[in-house]
C-alpha cells in the first residue's frame, strides 16, 4: 500500500508540473452534429469536431447546413450554433470575453456575470454587451444581424458606433443593417418561439440525463448494500459449488444440552448440505470427561486434540459421529478414551473400541483399525481383518485429478467413498496444482452402498476437509 | 401485489398524464458489449452486457415535471469487482428497475425532487438455478425525496431490500429433514431482508476556472427485521435483532488541461473513505477447538479507497481514452485473519485491492459509439484459510460493443 501510495504521489507531481506549464482548457464542445469543424487557433487548419472538445482562445467553430454544435464554456454560459454559422472565440479571460459571430444564427445562454467582468458578442454589424441574459443572433449573408433576447437584458449598438445603444429586454427583438440607422427594439412572436421550444427540449434532456446519472448512482449504493449480504454468505461457507457444478449450501450448528438429547458432558456438531434436490447431514457428538462448562470453549479447544506436551483439561472420552441423507445412513465412532503416556510425545489420547455401521447395522465393532498397507503404481490396498472383506481398496478414477476412492464390501455387498478436493468453481484439480496450495481446496464426500434406499443411493456432503480429518475419517 | 400497484400507477402516468402535459422529452440509452471474464487462467464463455434506459419526461409547467424511469439490464458477463470468491465463473445477472420521480421548480436555483421505485435483481449463478430461483434474487422498493440549492443537494431516502428465496436451513429444510436434534432456538429465517434509511448530501465546487471538486456524504442506517444477535454462548440470542450503520464519504477534484500537443486531458483523483459498523457477531463453527470461535461486531470494517483517473481527448482524432487505477483497502476491526488451516492469527482480516481499467471511445454516426473497455482487478488479503471463499486473486475482462444515446 506504501508503494503504491509513493507510486501515485509521484504520478500526481507529474500532472502538477503539467498544471504549472499547460492551460487550462476553457471550453468543451458538448455536442455536435453533422458537419461541424473547428479551428484550434488561427493559423491552424479545420479539423472535424466531435463531442467531448477541448477549445481555447483564437479557436472557431463553423456548422455547414444541416449541422449542429453546442458549447459550454467554463463559466457554465452555453452557446447553440445553428447550421451554417461561424464563431471565433475570440478572447476568454475572466475579466472580459469576446466573442465573434461571422455568420448564421447562434443561441447564446450566458451565465451571470461578477461586477467588473464584460462579456461581448460582436457581428459584422453589431456588438452586443450581456449581463447574463438568454438571445440569439442572426447573421444572414448580407451580414445583417437581428438579436432576440428571449430573458435578460442586451445593451446593443451597430459595430461602427452611430445610432446609440439601445437595451433590448425579454422577447424583444431589434435588427443591424449596414449603413443604416437602427429601429427600436420590438416584441417578437410566431416561429422565434419555435427555436425557444426546440432549445428548451435541449435543455430538458441534458437535464433528465443529469437526472439519470444521480438515480443510477443512487441506486449502485443501495445494490452495494444487497451484495454485502451475499458476500457474508460466500465468506462464511454457507454456499459452495460441489463436483457436479450444482450449488450446496451449508449451515453448520453447535448444540448442547438435555433439550436436544444430550448429557452435561456432551456437544453436538452438526453440518447439513442442501441442495435444490437433495438434503445430507452430518454430525458428531463429542463425549468428555468432564461437564462441560458454561462457557463452552473452554472444552471444545480440546475436542480435536490427540497428542502433545501438555495435559488437557479435557478430551474426548467417545465420539459419534453419522451421516446421512434422511432416508440412509452411516455411523461410526470410537470409545473408551483415556490419556497415556505418548510415544512421540509427552501425553496422547487412545481409544479402546471403533464401531461403523451402515443403515443402523453393525458391520464392525472392535479394537480400532490398525491397517497394514501396501502401495501399488495404481492403487492402495490397506489389509483390515475383520472389518467388511477385510480389505480396503483406494484407487484414483480421474487420474491425476485429486479424486480417490475407497472400496470395500460388507457381506457381498459393495460399499464405496469418494473424496474430492474441490475448488471455488467446484472443479477437481491435478495432483500438481493441488501440491501448490492444499488449503485452498474444500472437500467432498460421496457414501455409496448398493443397500441404499434413498436418492441416488448416496450420501453427498461438501464439508471442510478439517472437519473430516478432525473425526479420524480420512 | 406491490409490484403490481407500482406498475399499474406508472403505466397510467405513462398514458394518461401525457394528455395534459406541455411538453414530452424522452432519453433513449441503449449499451450492447459483448465480452469475456475471466479468474486466475480460468475463462468464461463469451457472453454479453445489455442496459436500457428510457425515461420519457413529460412536463407540465416551468415548474411542475414528472420522469417516469425505466431500466433494463443483463450482464452475461461478470464484472472483474463483482463477488468472485464464491466461485461463481458463469454468473448471469438481469435487473429491471421501475421509478417515478416528479420535480418541482420552487424558484430558479432550488429543485424539490421526489422519487419512488421498484427494482428486481435475477441471478443464474450455477448449472441448477433457474431464472427466477436465484438464491439471492432481492427486490427492492425505495422511497425518497431531495432538494438541491444550485450545486448542493440534500436528501432522505428509505428503502427494503427483500430475499424471497433464500430463508435459513435452520428454520426451514432442517427442521422437516434433520428432525428435533437441533435446538429450538434459531438466529432467524429471512435473515438476509433489511430495511434502510439514508441521509446523502452532494454537490460541486469550483474554486478555479476548469477545477471542479465533487463531494458526497451518506449516513445509512440499516435494521434487520428477522436476523437475532448471537451471542458468545451457544444456543442463546439478545432480545435486539441486528442492526448496522455506516458512513461514506468521498471528495473527486478534477481538472482540464490543454498541454503542449494535440492531446487534451481531464485528471482527477477520487478519495473515499466508508466506515461500517454491525451489532452483529460471529461464532465460528469450523473453529470449535480453537481458543476463540466467538468474534465480537464480526461484520465492522473501514475502507479507504483512492482511484487517479485519466481521460484524453486527441483535438485531431475524436478518440476519447480513459484510464482509471483504484486502490482499496478494507480492514475489519475485530474479525482475526487465519492461516490456510483455519487457525486464528493476532491480526485483523485486512483485503487491498487494485482495479485497472482502460477505456475507448470512438463516434461511429451520430449518437452512436463504439466502446471497448478492458480490466483487471487484482486482490491480496492477510486471510489466507480459503477453503470457502477466496480472498487472493486476480480477475479481468475485457468487452467491446455499441452504446447509442437518443
């Protein structure tokens, strides 16, 4: 963060040293249409004009027919130039502005002026002093100019000085012809009207886009509000995808207490998995030797623990943990546990007895495994006297794909768990980029047995690997 | 029902009221992107954006108008910020968006504005959501009213955000599957749905010719009508549902140059500050044989976010360019980081992120551009346990199309 705030510090001092020998740009071209060309400043050449324009002093702009462009200058004033019209901007500094017409019909909105600035409109035949007013001016190609002045206030004169200078008010109009002395000003109507209702449409739209801009800005506030709440469900766990691309949420509960079924030296874990056509569970009780107390960290720290330098406090004497998916089910757990004498360490828990049984039948209840195992290129076979076949088989389907299968058989009957390592899209990863980061992947756990009843004869359960590693499964 | 009353009222003012008004002006926004996201070296299929505007604003009088606002949207392909760590690659998104809003002129610097509104948010995030069956599809239903003064406006705003489909497992699938193993006491079922109130105020400075400043504040104050507080023993609730608050604020000076050159340029910087707070908790099942499950206001954070942007205009090409580089920085006060196992760390869970993004436009006829847009959002957190959720990683996307303005 330091770096990039060095980073960007530096960018600005570059952009400042910009600000200090560039100009500042005074005018944007807003909008144009058709054939529209400027000239950014006298001596340069008619370049194509486009929307979005930066111009400055000494520019012009020229409309051919049928061609449109607005205007606006920094101070917020906003001129139209209607087709076939010319205008050089001729000087713009914050004392005075002038502005030259050469030809055709041009609608000027100028913004209200501070004491001791001017602002001047000049044609071939008369200029124009503005104190903030709405007009136009129209130039035809005998270069008279008749000025309209739709709000406000003009002080108008011919170019040249005679005839004096006259304050033409709203819808008033007055005209400028060469060599001859001009009229009074005189109330318009008819088709002038036109122009004011074509121009005010031109402002209601710019100002309901304005007002399009502030709704989608309020509205993308209040929709950040709406993906907060989903991004706590994401970061919590509570919805993955699993291996076959659906979505799995996951709630998980602690209980505790006579309420649910349970001793004052006991707590329940309970995780459940639903999807849009099925529902698993699982769950582990975890007995100790001790009640547990109130505050109920204080012996659930140690509920995982199996060995180490220091005696607990308390630990598991039993654990049940079952899976199911509210037709069948697995249970297993062990028993009798108690704290001895370690071999690698100080002190560590052992159990005398490991139960499992499928759809509530026992299929083994004894001293806990103790598997001899051979490595095959292409398989694992752990050696189990007494538990199912006595042999318990772990192949790999996909290959190189983190995805194992564990195979047994109980009386004949094929029983089955797959694990994958999933990541966020619920892909399986090869064992290569699995190596990279382990952490990153959740599991999945598949329970299959021929016996089952229940929806697609599996138990299917997307829970972290911790949790199963934890219960002594995998 | 609401829904339905909402349409039927703006359907009339769509008809009906136009027959009594002076003056009818409509604004036409149409924007069509076809694109590309992608996460890490995975890549969506290309997909497309779509967005519709169309507000015919009818006038009454100098004084009196009234904008009925409709928008349409469908983004066929994730934006490069949107929520990435769940690990939704193919998420669809599609919005409509129904609003009245009258404006009165009191006088001519001071705009009364009042606005009610309807939105409805789909999503299509896996291969077994249908549209219509999001998760975390939400309605939404505001009501406000604003007043500006020339360039200051102040507002009051309130609105419900509703989940129709999602409720806790807990008081729904769980009971009637799992059976009474689970206590009877629950944190609530439409935990998700909220009501909020916001007090916003907004305006521009010009302290120089060609310098703007743009300044916003908001203060939201947000209740959760069904989500009980947990508390650190298991099982018990406090009596107060949650509720949250947060303030936001942001300042964006901006300036025109014309240097040396062809090229003009429109340089701001954007600063952000929001500060959330949540008398919500946390307790974390995965956690139970650690030393500290519970965590305290687990969802107040701080985030400061700094973006430099860059717009060029070329006065011989009329190709505009525009870059823009964000900075963001979140860090929750009292939620700890955790190692890629899941054990706590003494830090608090802090995410920076990077945003890039580069922008063309270039006018093909009139009110017709043509739009290409690339980015890349990058993300690097202390929180390393993402067996869940990802907290570290880069995304990008890039899309070109048509925008077209009426």
């Amino acid at each position: 963060m330091k770096n990039k705030l060095m980073v960007i510090a530096v960018c600005l001092s570059m952009c400042a040293s910009y600000v200090f020998s560039a100009k500042i740009a005074k005018v944007v071209v807003s909008e144009s249409r058709g054939k529209v060309t400027v000239k950014i400043n006298k001596s340069s050449g008619w370049i194509k004009c486009y929307p979005g324009m930066l111009l400055d002093e000494n520019a012009t702009i020229k409309t051919d027919s049928r061609s449109k462009a607005t205007i606006i200058l920094y101070d917020g004033s906003r001129i139209s130039v209607n087709p076939k019209s010319e205008l050089l901007l001729k000087t713009l500094t914050d004392g005075q502005k002038v502005l030259e017409q050469k030809s055709g019909k041009i609608r000027f909105k100028i913004a209200k002026l501070l004491q001791g600035r001017t602002f001047e409109c000049k044609t071939p035949t008369a200029v124009c002093s503005i104190r903030g007013t709405d007009f136009t001016l129209d130039v035809n190609d005998n270069n008279e100019t008749e000025l309209k002045v739709f709000e406000g206030l003009v002080a108008a004169a011919k170019l040249d000085g005679t005839g004096g200078e006259f304050h033409v008010g709203a819808s008033q109009k007055m005209s400028f012809v060469k060599d001859l002395p001009p009229n009074a000003p005189t109330s318009f109507s008819g088709d002038d009207n036109k122009d004011e209702s074509n121009s005010r449409k031109e402002e209601m739209k710019l100002a309901v886009k304005a007002e399009i801009n502030m709704d989608l800005s309020q509205e993308a506030v209040q929709q950040m509000a709406a993906q907060e709440m989903k991004l706590a469900q994401y970061q919590e766990g509570k919805t993955v995808i699993d291996v076959f691309g659906k979505r799995v949420r996951i709630e998980e509960y602690l209980v505790r207490g006579d309420e649910v079924g349970l001793q004052p030296n006991q707590v329940k874990l309970v995780v459940v998995n639903s999807r849009k056509d099925r529902f698993d569970w699982y769950q582990r009780v975890a007995t100790f030797n001790d009640v547990v107390p109130a505050d109920m960290k204080l012996a659930t720290k140690w509920m995982d623990w199996t060995k180490g330098a220091t005696l607990p406090s308390y630990y598991t004497v039993a654990n049940d943990m079952g899976a199911s998916n509210t037709v069948d089910n697995i249970k297993y757990g062990n028993a009798g546990g108690s704290i001895v004498a370690g071999v690698d360490d100080p002190w560590q828990l052992q159990y005398t007895n490991f139960y499992f049984k499928i759809k509530d039948s026992t299929m083994y209840n004894g001293a806990p495994l103790a598997p001899v195992r051979t490595v095959y290129p292409d398989k694992i076979e752990d050696v189990v006297p007494g538990f199912g076949s006595g042999m318990i088989t772990t192949t790999f389907p996909d290959g190189d794909k983190m995805h194992s299968k564990q195979d047994t058989t109980f009386s004949g009957i094929s029983y089955s768990e797959d694990y994958y390592s999933l990541d966020d899209y619920g892909k399986v990863p090869d064992s290569e980029t699995y190596l990279k980061d382990p952490m990153k992947y959740n599991m999945e756990a598949v329970f299959k047995y021929d016996n089952f009843t229940g929806k697609d004869k599996k138990i299917d359960l997307c829970v972290a690997p911790k949790l199963f590693t934890s219960a002594g499964i995998k | 029902m609401l829904k339905r009353i909402v349409f039927f009222v703006v359907a009339v003012i769509c008809f009906v009221l136009p027959l009594s008004a002076s003056d009818i002006t409509t604004v036409f926004n149409v924007k069509a992107l076809l694109g590309q996201y992608a996460f890490e070296k995975e890549s969506g299929s290309y997909n497309g954006n779509l967005n519709i505007d169309f507000v015919p604003a009818i006038k009454f009088s100098d004084k009196f108008s009234l904008l009925p606002a409709f928008y349409l949207g469908y983004n066929g392909v994730k934006d490069v910020t949107e929520l990435v760590g769940g690990g939704t690659l193919v998420q669809q998104s599609a919005d409509y968006n129904i609003a009245l809003k009258p404006i009165i002129n009191l006088s001519k610097n001071v705009k009364l504005r009042a606005k009610v509104g309807y939105m409805n948010q789909l999503f299509q995030e896996t291969t077994d959501e249908t549209w219509g069956k999001g998760l975390f599809d939400y309605n939404k239903v505001t009501a406000g009213a604003d007043i500006s003064h020339k360039n200051i406006t102040a507002g009051y705003s309130c609105y419900t955000i509703v989940f129709p489909n999602y409720n806790t497992l807990a008081e729904t699938e769980t009971k009637e599957k799992y059976g009474s193993e689970l206590s009877s006491s629950s944190v609530g079922k439409k935990i998700l749905d909220f009501s909020a109130s916001e007090i916003s105020a907004y305006g521009k400075i010009y302290p120089l010719d060609s310098f703007v400043i743009d300044w916003s504040f908001g203060y939201n104050l947000k209740s959760f009508a069904d989500q009980k507080v947990i508390t650190e023993i298991v099982n018990v609730y406090k009596p107060e549902n949650r509720a949250d608050n947060s303030i936001a604020v942001s300042v964006f000076p901006s300036i025109a140059l014309i240097p040396a050159g062809p090229v003009t340029l429109l340089g701001g910087l954007n600063v952000s500050m929001i500060n959330y707070n949540s008398t919500q908790n946390h307790y974390n099942v995965k956690a139970t044989s650690q030393d500290n499950p519970y965590t305290p206001k687990y969802y107040d954070y701080s985030e400061t976010q700094i973006a430099p942007v860059v717009s060029c205009s070329f006065n011989t090409i009329p190709l505009k360019v525009d870059l823009s580089y964000q900075m963001g920085s979140r860090k929750y006060t009292e939620r700890l980081a955790q190692d890629s196992a899941g054990t706590n760390l003494a830090d608090k869970t802090k995410t920076d992120t990077n945003y890039l993004s580069l922008g063309l436009t270039y006018p093909l006829f009139e009110k017709m551009s043509l739009k290409m847009l690339v980015s890349q959002f990058n993300s690097v957190s202390n929180m390393k346990y993402e067996q869940v959720y990802r907290y570290n990683y880069t995304t990008s996307n890039y899309f070109v199309g048509v925008t077209y303005e009426y």
